[in-house]
C-alpha cells in the first residue's frame, strides 16, 4: 500500500517485449556489483562496469535495459522502481534518465559529506551550508 491506502502494483518502466530478448548461447547472468547512489561512485562509472559485466550481451540494447534493475540497490533502485510504465523505450534513455536524476559529480551535495563537517555553534545553518561547499570544491 502506498501513503494514501491504496495497493500499488509495479509495472515495468521498459514494454514487455524486453523481457522476451533471447539471451546470447552460454549467456550466464553475471552477479553484478550493485549501485546505491550513496557511495562515491558516479553513475558513468557505474554504466561501464555494468555493460563490462554484461560482457558481449552489452550489444543487445533491449538485454540492457531488461536486466539495468539487477544492477541497483536501494536509493537507485527506488528510483527505478518509479519510473513510469513504458516510459523508456532504449538504453540510450534509459541511461540518460540515470544520469540526469542520479549523477554523483563533484560539485554535488550529499548527506554523508554533510555528515562529516560539523556545524559551530553560534554559526547559522547558511553560514554551515556555505562553509559545507566551500569544503567539497
């Protein structure tokens, strides 16, 4: 149930086509390493070990997307999760859509960074915010 009482039910953001792509002969399903979007890698980074892990299937775009999921965890897989039904039609969206909504770049603020610099006392929370970007930059 969501927040409202109502039951969800999932529906894939991909059409159900991609689930029906034939697997490469001898294709074994790689145990990949797993994105959260709380450790300090980036999503490129991510996006080539996954297509690395998938080895030659990594040339099947619907076989990429199909099995993206299986590559994430907890804040990225929530993400995942709630994109809408059939609203990505190809890797190269999908891909983007990740990106856009869970780049790690340098320049962006987290709350374990946040956790790490302490505000003073008698410092006011702008003051802490400002001092907390002065930090990562």
């Amino acid at each position: 149930m969501d927040v409202r009482g109502k039951v969800q039910s999932y529906q894939k953001p991909y059409p159900m086509s991609f689930d029906t792509v034939t697997y490469l002969a001898g294709f074994r399903l790689p145990e990949f390493v797993k994105f959260n979007w709380d450790d300090s890698k980036s999503t490129f980074e991510h996006v080539s070990q996954y297509l690395a892990q998938l080895g030659e299937a990594s040339s099947i775009n619907k076989l990429k997307v199909h099995l993206f999921s299986l590559s994430l965890t907890g804040t990225a897989f929530s993400w995942f999760s709630y994109l809408a039904p059939n609203s990505i039609t190809s890797w190269e969206q999908l891909e983007q859509k990740f990106d856009d909504h869970l780049f790690s770049g340098s320049h962006e603020l987290k709350l374990s960074h946040l956790t790490s610099v302490k505000q003073m006392r008698d410092e006011s929370v702008n003051d802490y915010i400002r001092r907390f970007c002065d930090t990562k930059n």
